[in-house]
C-alpha cells in the first residue's frame, strides 16, 4: 500500500464505495497507467463525454483546474500525493456526481471570471467534504435537519439500518479519515430513493 500505509487503516466503512479499486493498488503509489486503466473500465468521463485522463500536473499550463477537467478530461494529478489519489478514487466510485460538480463549477467559473461566488465556494466544499445520504424515509431525513440526533441514531437505529446510506465522496475527508479524529465533518446532500435501490453499491447507486 502506498507511502507503508497498512491495509487496515481502509477498514473502516468510509472507504467502502472505493474498496473495489483500493484493492487493486498492489504496493507502493500507483502509476497514472494504472489509474487510467482503471478508468477506462469504468467509462470515465466529464459532462461533455469526453474520455477522463489522470495527468501529471503540468507547471506551465495556464488553464484552471475545473476548466482542464472540464474542456479535456484531463485531470491534473501529483505524484504520491494522497489527496489526488483519493480524488481519483472518488472518480471510479462517484463518476456521474463528480462530473455533475465540474460542470457546474465551470458554468459558474465562467460567469464569474477571477471572482469567486457562493456557488463555487459550496460546490468546493462538497467536492472536497461532502457526504451523499440516500434515504428512503422522509421521516429520517427531517430528523437529521432537525438535529434531532438521539432520535434518529439512537431510538430509530433499526430505521436508520434499513432507510438510509451513507457515502463519503469528499476527497480531503477521506484523506482525514486515513487517521480518523473526532472533529471530521461532512456537508450532507440527501438524496430521496426508494428502498429497493440502497442495496445497490455506493459505486453504482451515486
């Protein structure tokens, strides 16, 4: 595993949508070959439908991050860097839900210029720290918005097994989570489902 990272410390269910990859790192930091193949059996691609590339970050290229993933596919990643590899995972198991956030950060990158709006500043924050919730009982929801927490985890816990998922595409809580401490949060989205669909993976079902 990379950097001598022990295999245990993706125990943990937060890493369960990128297990299947994880798995399949072998030692020591994955080339980009291996990564790119990774996502071509995934059919990787950006809102366009163009093919999505790992690339070694490029010093003279001017273009914003988004824009690159954006208007080529080609997604700048560092070598042996943690954060970029975990963003590449999060690629393989959130594929329509990253491309949805690159889209939207270059609508509105586009319309701001060098100005930075509330828009983008959320969709970063979800894209590095957020948290999908798939629910299938409206009642559960308004317990979580109500942060009715004992309620909900505690009381409804059965509920909770039944109606609800959680996945992590957050990169950087992922990174974070790689030496979990109690101060990790996550932006929630809540996404309604019916019930059949959350015994589908992380993977397939975001």
């Amino acid at each position: 595993m990379a950097d001598g990272l022990k295999q245990a410390a993706f125990d943990h269910p937060i890493f369960e949508p990128i297990r299947p990859w994880l798995a399949r790192l072998g030692d020591g930091w994955p080339p980009l070959e291996l990564l790119n193949g990774f996502a071509v059996e995934r059919k990787l691609a950006n809102a366009h439908g163009l093919p999505l590339r790992f690339v070694a970050p490029d010093l003279l290229e001017s273009a914003n991050y988004e824009l690159r993933v954006h208007d080529t596919g080609a997604v700048a990643t560092r070598p042996e860097n943690w954060h970029d590899l975990l963003n590449a995972l999060a690629w393989l198991a959130f594929p329509r839900t990253k491309a949805a956030i690159n889209a939207l950060h270059a609508e509105h990158l586009l319309r701001e210029g060098a100005r930075r709006g509330r828009v983008r500043d959320a969709l970063t924050l979800f894209d590095e720290g957020g948290a999908l919730v798939a629910v299938s009982d409206a009642s559960l929801e308004a317990l979580a918005r109500e942060h009715r927490w004992r309620e909900l985890f505690w009381e409804r816990r059965s509920a909770v097994l039944e109606s609800m998922r959680f996945a992590v595409p957050g990169h950087a809580v992922l990174e974070h989570a790689l030496e979990p401490y109690p101060g990790i949060t996550c932006r929630a989205l809540f996404v309604p489902v019916e019930s059949r669909l959350l015994t589908e993976p992380a993977h397939a079902l975001f």
